[in-house]
C-alpha cells in the first residue's frame, strides 16, 4: 500500500499524521527541529485561544498518538531537500540521507513569528522592558510572574502595541495582512495580568479590534468588562526611553481625541505578526507550490473548491503555511487534508 | 516674537514672559514666547476610576465606541456636536481631564430623553455615566455648578412646595432666575412675559398658543397661575418628604 509524507509535525501535521494513522495508512512525519508541536510547544505559549487550555492539554493527546502509533514514522531534524515523480508516486529526499516513495504529500510547515527588531523605532532589544507577547507567554508559562525584566519589579501599567509586523507595508508588501490571533491573545493576556495583579494598569493600543466570530466576547468584552483592561486608538508609532524615571513613553496620536501623546508605560508587549517559515519558503520551491506574490504564504489551486487542495496534485497544504490561523482550526485542516491524501492514494477505509 | 498662523494655536498654549530663565541660561528677548506642546503626557486614572467605581458608572468600562448614542443624541445632532457622549466617554475613560474641561461649558446640556441608554449596543447606561462625570468634575472644580443642576433644584423647590409642577410658573420663574426682568401686573405681581423686556423667544413661544386659538389650554393655565393648585394635603406630607430628602443628602 502506498504511503503518505507530511512535512511539519505542528498542530496541522500532527493532526494530519494522527488522521492517517487512524486509517491505516502508512505516514512519514517530518519535523526540522527535535520536538512535536510546533510553535505552541517550542515557544512554550501559556494559553491557548479560544478555549484557553493549556498547549499539553490540546496537543498532548496528539503528540501521544503519533507516537505511539505502529502507521507513524517519525523523523525529527530532517527537512524535504528533493522530489521527483507525480501523484501516486513521488520520490521525496531526505535531509538525513533517505529517499521514500510516498503517494500524497501533505504540507504543513506553518509559520514564524515576525522579528521585531525590524520595526526599530519600537525600541525592541535596545530597551529591556520592550517584550514581544511571545516573551511574555513565556513568562506566564516557564516562570509564572510579571515583571519588568530591567528591574525585575511588577510594573505599574503595561501597553500592549498591536500590529507589529502586520498590516505594514513599510516592510515591503510582504506584511500587509493580519495575524488574526493578536487582538485576542492580547485580550486574554491582559485579562490574565488582571485578573492575577489588579493593581496594574493594561492598556491595548489599535487600529481595530479583530477578535472575530465568537471570540468577541471572551477576548474583547470580557477584557473591559469583567478586568477592565483599557482600550485606546492607536498605533504605537514609536517608543522611547526618559531616563529621569526609567519608564518608557509609548508615542502615538491618540486618534479619536486627535492629540499626539507620549504616555509613560513600565512594560510594553509587542504583537507579534505571522510570516511564512523558512520551511514553507523552501518547501514551496522544491514542490512547485503556487505562492502569494506578496505575502508568500501557499495558495490553493483556483480548480478546486477546497482550500486543502494545491496546485500539484496530491499534494495538500493545510494550517499556517496559508496564511495566520488560529489552532484549533489548523487542527481541522490537517485533518481535511488527511483525508484527501487518504483519498488520493485510494485506501479502502475501514470502520 | 511673532507667532505665524496664530489663529492655528490655543489662546492657552501660549506662554509669553518678559523675563525668560530656562536652565540658567537667561533668554529673555528673542526668546521670551513659549508656545506649549499639545502633547498628552499622561491619563489621569485615578479621575477615569472614580468614575467606573461608582456605582452608576460602571458600565463606562462597556463602551466600544460605536457612536450608535451620539447619532441618537438630540443635543448632538440639533444644538452642538461639541456635545457627544460618546466622546466624553472615551474622555474619562482614560481620565483626559484636560479635555473634559475644554468642553465644560457644553457637558451639562444632556435633556435626560434616554435615548442614548436606550439603544446602546453594549449596554452602557450612557445618560447615567454623564451624569457621574460631570459629578466628579464638579468635585473637583472642574466645572461650576451647572445650569441643568440648578434648575433641577429650582424643578424640585416647585414640587416640593406644591407637590406638583405648574408649567407656566416653572418656565416663567427660571426665566426670571436667568437674570431677565418680566414685566409684571401690579395687583397679583404675577409676570406677563408678552411685553416688556421678555426675550424674543419667549414671546414667541407664549404667543403659539394664542394664534393657534388653543382657548381650554389658555385658560387652564391661566387658572393654574392665578390659583396655583396643590396636591391633596401637601403640607404635611411636604415636611416629612423635605425632612428625608435633606437626611439622603438629596437636596444639595
Ligand atoms: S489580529 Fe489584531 S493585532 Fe493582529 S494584525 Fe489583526 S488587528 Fe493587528
Ligand atoms: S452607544 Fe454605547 S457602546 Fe456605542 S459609543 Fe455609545 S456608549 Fe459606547
Ligand atoms: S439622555 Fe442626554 S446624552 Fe442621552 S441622547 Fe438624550 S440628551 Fe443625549
């Protein structure tokens, strides 16, 4: 019987493997780095939207049943290099040396988180107390406290900057979407200082708030109404040092009272954009996956209604390698991928 | 120092000394105008705090600046838009004290229609959290009592010393109050506002109901003026509501 190859062994392709295995079918999971997960486990992200469950708690079970599946070969820090051949029989290069023919190909190499320090005027690695929001996931997570990490003291107020790396074409026309997870993240965020320091100030600073669907609630109301977390219109512009008082000013107009203003903050948290990984780069060409001119995240082939389907056949592109996701959905997708791999190599499913 | 464009700068902002010391440095002369940075340097929470710890101004935290009130405000959209609760809730929200202040003189003009609480979105008690604000403004002198303040008190002294409102009476004693001379009849003293130095508006407003030829209303008040009607057995119970609403702090 022919296999299935799935590159990334993230939410999506840990949700593809896990589904392939399900039906019997012969799956090579690979993954560039040396753990399962992805983003939410190698960054150590403290809670997840929208349920807001622990990372263990929602890929745990995941990561166990690939494991432990007799279907699933595991390849840890190797990447795709090479592939020849078409649907049904592709001969795929291995960057341990191997070479496995595969029937389908499931794509699922996600995505990075934008690196601030292009964004200079935001003061990131210049002034200690300017954290990304992954740092301060980390923070929550591995050390379980708020602090300023110049002074390791509990800051009075924290701002959190949204769009960082998002919808800015300063950056070239390759950011010029949204992250979509970032005005939540930064609700639930600031509802957690609250909720656990109420002593301590929050500020969101926006273009627009997009907790879309059902998350307006628990990740924009809930902020203000149940933590009062404060919301001002925005968009950080620049960040600064004062040196008389060790605290850092957030420069911005504020745009509905229409007046500049320099208010002094003691942590300020930067929302990360999403960018396509090295990973989905590189695969794209050794595939011949069809890209987003400007953002260069995957697309999927126009003849097709799915969203799962590529420009090559039998080979999917499922989760983040498309563009920002939240993760539960990348959790669908590799599993609709799966299933269109496992229809593709035409296995008979058994009940 | 002559300032280009000054039409452009705050009468406020603008900081003019015969004698300038800045940093030990002497720069009176050339350098003697100073013209302030429109800058925001701060909120002032602990303001926007009392405003959403009291108990009707709680929902202030709800608001996410829709504007679906001020679209509905009478006073916005027929008399200033300088008047726009949504606004002023932004405002104290963030504790812009600053900014309140600059629009104390139009903050007090809500008429109470309920409009704005009515069809908020979020279910913001809008018209009570302005009422809140211009509380804790007036705490903090920020703005003198207001005109809608003490005309409430002039409404309640009516009810309270008849245990009703008579319209006329009310609209002619706060006139009257504003500072306008009514001519009045010499044997009842009662005000004839359709001569004499009675504003125009008044005028025209008294004069409505005689073009129109609305002659029962006519009469009904001009009955209620001569004879000024009261509730049942209002003096006693007058002194035990007085008594009550001066221990609740109510008529202050
Ligand atoms: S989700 Fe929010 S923070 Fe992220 S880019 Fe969109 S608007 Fe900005
Ligand atoms: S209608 Fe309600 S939510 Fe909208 S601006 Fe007014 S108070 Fe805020
Ligand atoms: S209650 Fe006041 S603020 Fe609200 S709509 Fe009426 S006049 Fe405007």
């Amino acid at each position: 019987m022919s296999s299935v190859l799935v590159v990334g062994a993230g939410p999506t392709g840990l949700a593809a493997a896990r589904g392939l295995a399900k039906l019997g079918i012969k799956t090579i999971l690979l993954e560039k780095d040396s753990e399962l997960g992805g983003n939410p486990i190698k960054n150590h992200y403290h809670t997840l939207i929208p349920r807001k469950l622990k990372p263990s708690q929602v890929l745990g079970p995941y990561i166990r049943e690939v494991q432990e599946s007799k279907n699933v070969t595991l390849y840890l820090n190797t990447e795709l290099v090479s592939c020849e051949g078409e649907v049904g029989n592709f001969k795929v290069g291995l960057s341990n040396g191997k070479t496995e023919t595969v029937g389908a190909i499931v794509v699922a190499t996600g995505f990075e988180h934008f690196d601030p320090k292009r964004k200079g005027e935001l003061g990131y690695g210049l002034y200690p107390d300017v954290i990304t929001n992954l740092e301060l996931e980390r923070m929550f997570s591995q050390e379980g406290k708020l602090y300023r990490p110049s002074n390791k003291q509990l800051p009075k107020r924290v701002a959190f900057v949204f769009c960082v790396g998002s919808r800015d074409r300063q950056l070239g026309v390759t950011n010029v979407h949204c992250c979509r997870y970032g005005c939540a993240l930064s609700g639930l965020q600031g509802s957690e200082i609250r909720e656990h320091y109420p002593d301590v100030d929050v500020f969101c600073y926006y273009m627009d708030v997009r907790t879309y669907g059902t998350w307006e609630y628990p990740f924009y109301w809930a902020p203000q109404e149940e933590y009062g977390v404060r919301y001002v219109r925005g968009r950080i512009a620049e960040i600064t040092y004062s040196p008389a008082d060790g605290r850092l000013r957030v420069k911005h107009e504020d745009t509905i009272v229409q007046r500049p203003a320099e208010v002094p903050m003691d942590l300020v948290v930067l929302v990360l954009g999403m960018e396509p990984s090295e990973g989905t780069k590189k695969v794209a060409k050794i595939l011949g996956l069809k890209q987003d001119k400007d953002s260069r995240f995957l697309v999927p082939s126009d003849e097709s209604g799915s969203n799962i389907v590529s420009n090559k056949e039998g080979i999917f592109i499922a989760g983040a390698c498309k563009g920002p996701i939240d993760i539960e959905s990348c959790l669908s997708e590799g599993e609709a991928a799966a299933l269109e791999a496992a229809a593709v190599i035409n296995t008979k499913v058994g009940v | 120092m002559a300032i280009h464009e000054r039409s452009l700068v705050e009468q406020e902002r603008i900081l003019r000394k015969e004698r300038l010391v800045v940093d030990g440095v002497d720069v009176s002369g050339d350098w003697n105008l100073i013209i302030l940075p429109r800058v925001i340097e701060d909120y002032d929470l602990d303001f926007a705090k009392e405003v959403a710890e009291s108990p009707d101004g709680k929902t202030i935290t709800q608001c996410y600046q829709c504007s679906y009130c001020t679209a509905s405000c009478p006073v916005h959209n027929y008399w200033d838009d300088r008047y726009n609760p949504r606004h002023f809730i932004y405002l104290a929200r963030l504790g812009m004290v600053d900014e309140l202040q600059k629009r104390a003189d139009v903050i007090w003009r809500c008429v109470s229609c309920h409009k704005c609480t009515h069809r908020c979105p979020k279910g913001v008690l809008v018209e009570e959290v302005l009422k809140v604000i211009l509380r804790a403004m007036a705490k903090r002198g920020l703005i003198e009592e207001y005109p809608s303040k003490k005309f409430d008190k002039f409404f309640t002294e009516s009810v309270l010393e008849y245990g009703r409102i008579e319209d006329g009476e009310l609209l002619l004693g706060w006139v009257e109050k504003q500072g306008y001379k009514l001519f009045k009849d010499p044997i009842l003293k009662k005000p004839v506002p359709l001569i004499g130095d009675a504003p125009l508006w008044l005028k025209q407003l008294m004069l409505k109901p005689i073009k129109s030829m609305n002659v029962g209303f006519l009469m009904l008040n001009a009955k209620h003026m001569l004879f000024h009607p009261r509730t049942k057995n209002w003096n006693k119970f007058k002194q035990v509501l007085r008594k009550a609403m001066e221990e609740e702090g109510a008529l202050k």
